[in-house]
C-alpha cells in the first residue's frame, strides 16, 4: 500500500485532481466528505459543536448550518481551533478505518486541506501538493464560486501558505493555467505514484 497525502490552498484545483486519481484507480479518503459525515444530525460529533459555538448554528431541520459556523470560524482563530479540535480526531479515526479497508497493493490518496496546517505530512509515504498563485485562488473563489472577496481573503488567510505547503510536497502539480493542462500532469503523477507502490512490495510503513 501507497499512502499518499493530497493537499492544496482553497480554490487551486485539488478536488478535481482528487477526482481524477479516483478515476484512474486510486482509493480515495476525502476528509472534507469524512468532516460532513461526523457531523450528521444525531452524531456526537454534531452534539459537540452545538455544545461549543450554540445551537444558532443549526438551520431549521437540525442540521448544521455550514455558511453560518463558516462565518464565524473563518473570522476568528480561537474560534476555528476549537472546531478542529472537535472535528480532527473523529475524521482521523474514520480516515483510518477506510485505509484499512483497503487491499494491500493499493494507492490511496488521502485528501486532507489542511495537512500542512495539522502537520501530518509524517503520515504518508509522500505528499502531492497542487499549487496555484494567490490570484489565482482568489479570482477562483469569487469568479467561480461567487464568494464576496473578503470572505475568499478569510479563508485563504486562515490556511497555510503557499510557501508553506510547497515546503512538505514531493510532488508538485500546477493548476495555475486552464483545466486542459491540468489532466496530463496528473497522469504522470499517476504513473509515479503506481511505480512507487509496485516498488515497495505491498509493504507499509
């Protein structure tokens, strides 16, 4: 097994490169799908948040309401480590069960935004960054999610660097231009990724 950690700033690309690893064969662990899950209506998970940011933060049906605990997070640091302190060990616990699962020749792509910010780089066997400017985000973020700009600037402040994340990666994927240039370099990756795992014999650290 290859366990390989995937990583990248908000708005630079990596769910569609998570989605082509997927497609070419990898098992993939998506942390921001695990961090949905344990907050579910009727989870203890959810029961934790409530207890620490108010019951305001659930919509009408009882279910978390990701726009208002996002404003409140994103706004205030304190704030936002008191929700990973709640969320992390739960999404790392499930994150495990799903590697477990997984045959024993297999790539697995764990895609976890804020792996450099948790420094969990140890993790994995190796790290793929996918890289894009600052501007680059940004112009993504309001362009093509349709952000207000100053809550895309919150959540780009309130990750790593770029500097930072290049710094843990072993491989680097550039998502700075259209989406065409894209697919070609993850397929190189791919091919790495798939020698490296036939290279180390199905064994894991």
């Amino acid at each position: 097994m290859l366990k390989v950690g995937l990583t990248g700033g908000i708005g630079a690309g990596k769910s569609e490169v998570s989605r082509l690893l997927e497609s070419y064969g990898a098992v993939l662990i998506d942390a921001d799908k695990i961090a949905r899950e344990v907050v579910e209506p009727g989870t203890p998970g959810l029961a934790a948040v409530v207890e620490a940011f108010g019951p305001e933060i659930l919509g009408p049906e009882g279910a978390l309401d990701r726009p208002k605990l996002g404003s409140i997070v994103f706004a205030d640091a304190d704030r936002l480590a008191t929700l990973n302190a709640i969320l992390h060990p739960l999404v790392g616990a499930r994150s495990m069960e799903l590697e477990a699962a997984a045959a024993p020749d297999a790539v697995v792509i764990h895609d976890v935004p804020l792996l450099a910010e948790n420094k969990l780089s140890p993790l994995y066997d190796l790290v793929v960054v996918v890289d894009a400017a600052p501007g680059t985000q940004l112009d993504r973020l309001v362009r093509l999610r349709g952000m207000a700009e100053s809550e895309a600037r919150a959540r780009m402040a309130a990750q790593a660097t770029r500097e930072q994340r290049l710094a843990i990666a072993d491989l680097v994927i550039d998502n700075d231009g259209p989406l065409e240039q894209l697919e070609p370099q993850v397929r190189k990756v791919w091919a790495e990724l798939t020698e490296r795992a036939v290279a180390a014999g199905g064994d894991s650290r």
